[in-house]
C-alpha cells in the first residue's frame, strides 16, 4: 500500500511542472511585499511632506525679506522727510561753516514766517557767541563765508540803522545774510541786594572782566528782502504829503450861465 501510494504521487512522464502548493510561505511572501509597498509609500509621503515644509519656509522668508525691504524703502524717506520739514537747510548750511570751536560757543537759533512764502517768507535767525575779540571773528566769519559761496552784497541800507561793530551783508542763489559781529552785552551782578540792571546795546563799562564777542546772523529770501527791489532816491522818511493841498483860485471854473 506504501508502495502504491508513492507511486500515485510521482508525476507520469510528460507532465507539466507540480501546481506549487499554497500555505505559510506564500503568505508570509505576500505579507513582505504589502509591507514593502506600504513602507516605499511611507517614504514617498514623508519626502512630499519635507517637500512642502521647505516651500511653505522658503516663502515664509520671501515674505519676512519683503516686509523688511518695504519698511525700509518707506522709513528712510518717511525719516529724511520729517527731518526736512522739522530742521531749516539753512541752518545745516550755517552750521557747515568752517569756523573755529571758539567763535561758535554756544549757538541759538529762532525761525518765523512760513518757507513757502505763505503769507510770511522764512526769516532766520542765529546768535552765536565768541570766545575772542569781535574783529579777529569777524574775520573768521567772513572768510568762512567767502569759502561757502557767499558774495558780499554792497548795499546802501546795509545795515538799515546804525549799529556799532562790524556789519556786512551777503547774497548767494535766492540768499541774503547779514552779519553782525559786535561786543557781548554784559550784565553786571546785583549790588547790595538790588536787582541786576537790564542789559542795553552798549557794552556794559561796570562789567570789566565780560570779554569776546556776540554774533548775529540774519538769513532771508532774497525775493522778501526790500533791499533787492529798486531803491527810492530820496529817503522816505525825509519826504511827506503835504497837508495842505494847493487850491485854484476859481476851483469850480467859471459859471456856465443859464439860458433865459
């Protein structure tokens, strides 16, 4: 019976290849290859995931980087723009004078009228004191003007009322600078208790040890200043309306007789 049945299981000559027969190892094949396959997609998502995180940081950094050029771009004019408005180039242009430290102790600046000529034209003002004597400054000054491109200007009402020290006007573009370099008004201390005496446009002979100089700079539009329009041959101020005006004798003329 053995015998028979080893021989029933031996395939006849000319058969095709045995059918393979299916059981555990099949299985656990198939299961390897599903797990393979869901591994490689595994991998496919996570590189599509790190794919999309570095686009989504890459225009998160365009972005910052956008931002940050635009705040600039507008901050620097918005900046230049208010400093312009709030600071008179004028008194940078003053402040570019090559002088030297001790003829600009200490500076005070004051401004009125409108720059746009709204109803008042732009009227600068600069006082500046001096360590040294009014015409070793004056001289300094005036040379610094001369090295910044400003003209003297030859004028008869220069200065328009006397004034002791030195005095000189000054003209560049649509400019004109006064200068006036003169001795430091001095306030000599209160005695016995009394108040000080206000100070004067004379130096003050009671304060012996007040020394150097006072500078004043005056800054105007050369189309606001009178002093560029056509002079008046006589002083204004020597001529006048006479207040009696002169009277015919017949101011009415002569009567246009009436018809009778």
């Amino acid at each position: 019976m053995a015998v028979a049945r080893a021989a029933a299981s031996v395939p006849p000559p000319g058969a095709g290849p045995a059918e393979p027969v299916s059981g555990p190892p099949l299985r656990r094949a198939a299961d390897e290859e599903q797990s393979g396959e869901a591994a490689s997609g595994g991998l496919r998502g996570a590189r599509s995931e790190l794919r999309r995180q570095m686009r989504e940081r890459r225009r998160l950094r365009l972005g910052v980087l956008v931002l940050v050029s635009v705040v600039l771009l507008g901050a620097i004019p918005l900046y230049f723009g208010i400093r312009t408005l709030s600071r008179d180039p004028v008194f940078d242009t003053l402040d570019s004078l090559d002088v030297p430290s001790w003829a600009a102790v200490k500076t005070v600046d004051n401004v009125s009228g409108s720059r746009w000529c709204l109803q008042d034209c732009r009227l600068r003002e600069r006082t500046v004191e001096s360590e040294r004597a009014p015409e070793e400054t004056a001289r300094v000054y005036e040379t610094a003007l001369r090295e910044d491109g400003w003209a003297p200007w030859k004028v008869s009402p220069c200065p328009e009322q006397p004034a002791k020290g030195s005095y000189t006007c000054w003209r560049r573009d649509e400019l004109t600078l006064d200068l006036w370099v003169r001795e430091p008004t001095c306030v000599p201390p209160p005695v016995d208790g009394e108040p000080a005496v206000p100070p004067s446009p004379e130096a003050s002979p009671a304060a012996g040890d007040c020394a150097g100089s006072l500078v004043s700079v005056k800054v105007r539009n050369a189309i606001d200043d009178e002093r560029t329009r056509p002079q008046p041959s006589t002083d204004p101020s020597l001529t006048g309306e006479d207040p009696f005006p002169t009277i015919t004798d017949d101011p009415l003329g002569e009567l246009t007789p009436s018809p009778s």
